[in-house]
C-alpha cells in the first residue's frame, strides 16, 4: 500500500509541477518581452528632436506674443466690457495655458518618451493640453459668431454679444472642458514600459470614444467658421463700399484669420485622428522593434502643427482688432520703463547729448 500510495502521489504530483513549469515560463517571457520593448525603443526624429524642438519655438514665441497681448487687452478697461474683447481675452488665456504646459513634454519627448516627473504632473500636462486646445477651438467659435452680428446691416439681438451673456458664456465654457477632464484627472496616466522607461497619456485603451467625440466637435466647429465667413463676405458683398465700415473689413479679416488657423493648424490633426487610432487599435500584438510607421510619424507633425495655433492667434490680433496696433505700443513702451536698465540708457543718452552740444558750442 505504501508503495501504491507513493506511486499515486507522484503521478498526481506531475501536473503541478508542469503548471509551476508554465507560470514560471510566462513570468520569465514578460520580463523577456518587457526588456525586448525597453531595448527596441527606437529613437524617432520626428517624436524625438522635431516635435520637442518646435514645442520649444511654440513655448518662447507664443507665451511672448500671448502675454503681451493679454496686457494690451487689460489696459484699457472701457474695452473690457465688449464682448469681442472678453472672448478675445479668454482665447489668449487658452493659449497661455496651453504653452505653459509644453516644458514638461518639451523634456519627454527628448528624453525619447520617457516621463521624469511625477503621476500627477502627467495627468495635470495632459488635462490642461487638451482643455486649452479645445477651450481655444470653443472662443474661436463665439469670435466668429460675434465677428458676423457686427456686419449685419439689422443687430441680431444675440444674449452671446452682451457684454454680460459672453462672460457667462466664457465661463460655461471653462466649465464644461474642465469637467469633460475629470475622467483623465482622476485615473492612471502614466505607466511603465519595460524596467525604467514610463510612459505619459500614450495607453489609449477604453478612449476611443473621445477620439470620436473630439473629431465630431471639430467638424462642427470648423463647419461655423466657414458659414460665419461665407455669410460676412455677402453681407458685404450686399452692402456699398461706402457702408462698409472699417469695423465690417476686420470683422472679415479676423473671421479669415480664425479660417485659415482651422484649415492650417487645426484640420491636419484631426482628419488623421481617427486612421491612427484604428491602426494603433490594429498593431496591438505586433513586434517591439518595428519602426514607426507613416500614420505615426504624420501624427506627430500634425501635432506639432496643432501647436503652432497659439502662436498665429497674436498676429490675428494685430490685423483685426481696431487699434490694436497702436495699444500694443502703449503696453511696450509702459514695459520699457519697468526696466532698471532703460532708464540709465536714457540718461546716458542725455548726458552725451548735452556733451556733444556742449563740445559743438
């Protein structure tokens, strides 16, 4: 009996040693194929040098343009009170926060998609990049609706162009992108790949909803913009050069500069949305070393485009908005004398000047 019992034991014994067998061999191919992921992470020139590098000229050029005309906007406080302004106002604070969120992934990208800084920090850049980015897309709506009450003949008693309903607006609008962040605010965003590498608002599981809903609103958006445009030409087509005011022409002009920031920065990200996520969805499973593919790298330059947004917005101002121009020089030259150096330079000059009149005499 004792020698049937052992017998029984062994062979009872051999299935939980062959599934021993197949856990350790599972475990010992995920560290394989986690090390093969950290090891094939090609370096991409386009993810890694060209988006972090214009990221970098966004981030200088576009935080200096937006904040000088944030102070041209705010110096005058009569002008405030428009409507136009207000809306104005809250576009160049999308595009101020939206720069302010490029230095962390100015240093992602270049560490080669690896994020250095905390869980938190990622769910905060990644939130705020895309609550600016769709808040700027919402304000150019309103501009443009607003842009076409003021070239109508008859004023469209419109509660958005009061002074009152666009700051309720403005804050409904704010508002609802924060809320529609929650979800990216309060779940993972950052993960590992392999042993060291983490990875920062890239696990796209479960989001495809979004990446719809985000192509569905910018069809919408962009659809407003062009009727907007296509309506303020006939109006002014309809109307004699001598009632075409200068309000109505950079009524136009903002409207077209709104235009062509939608079709050059805006439609190229979102026309390729959807074909990347369906090949994201599609190379689940596929080797770690494959390099990058074409969708992949035309993302990555219609990113770079999209970015490019908050820098063209400033120069829309300076030849749309009615003495814009002629503030902006107000707000430099207020700037200059906050400066400690302007004012020894000026009475430097002033002293060589009286010298040389003084020498000359």
């Amino acid at each position: 009996m004792n020698k049937m019992g052992s017998q029984l034991w062994n062979v009872s014994e051999e299935p939980l040693k062959l599934v021993a067998t197949m856990m350790n061999f599972s475990e010992n191919y995920s560290l394989i194929d986690q090390a093969a992921h950290e090891a094939c992470d090609i370096w991409d020139p386009v993810q890694n040098f060209i988006l972090p590098l214009i990221y970098l000229v966004v981030l200088f050029v576009g935080l200096f343009g937006n904040f000088i005309a944030l102070l041209t906007f705010l110096q005058n406080a009569r002008k405030v009170k428009k409507a136009i302004r207000v809306y104005l106002i809250n576009l160049t604070l999308a595009d101020i926060m939206f720069n302010l969120t490029l230095p962390f992934w100015v240093v992602y990208y270049f560490k080669g998609g690896d994020w250095i800084f905390s869980e938190v920090t990622c769910r905060l850049a990644g939130a705020l990049y895309y609550i600016a980015t769709y808040s700027a897309i919402t304000f150019m709506i309103f501009i443009s609706i607003n842009r076409y009450c003021t070239v109508r003949i008859i004023k469209l008693k419109n509660p958005l162009n009061k002074p009152k309903g666009s700051l309720y607006t403005c804050g409904a609008v704010w508002i609802f992108w924060f809320a529609c962040a929650i979800p990216a605010l309060t779940q993972q965003q950052s993960f590992k790949r392999g042993f060291t590498i983490t990875k920062c608002f890239e696990e796209y599981a479960d989001r495809s909803i979004y990446l719809y809903a985000s192509f569905t609103f910018f069809l919408i958006s962009m659809l407003i913009v062009i009727l907007s445009y296509v309506s303020i030409m006939k109006a002014l087509s309809s109307q004699g050069k001598a009632s075409q005011g200068i309000h109505r022409r950079l009524a136009r002009s903002m409207v077209l500069g709104m235009l062509v920031v939608f079709l050059v920065c805006v439609l190229p990200y979102h026309i390729f949305l959807i074909p990347w996520e369906l090949n994201r969805a599609n190379s689940k499973g596929m080797p770690a070393c494959a390099p990058p593919k074409a969708i992949d790298i035309i993302h990555n330059l219609n990113l770079a485009l999209l970015s490019m947004n908050s820098c063209i917005d400033p120069i829309i101002y300076c030849f749309s908005v009615k003495r814009f121009r002629r503030e902006l020089n107000k707000t430099f030259r207020k700037l200059m004398r906050c400066l400690p150096f302007q004012v020894h330079t000026f009475e430097a000059s002033e002293t060589h000047i009286r010298s040389t009149s003084l020498t000359t005499s």
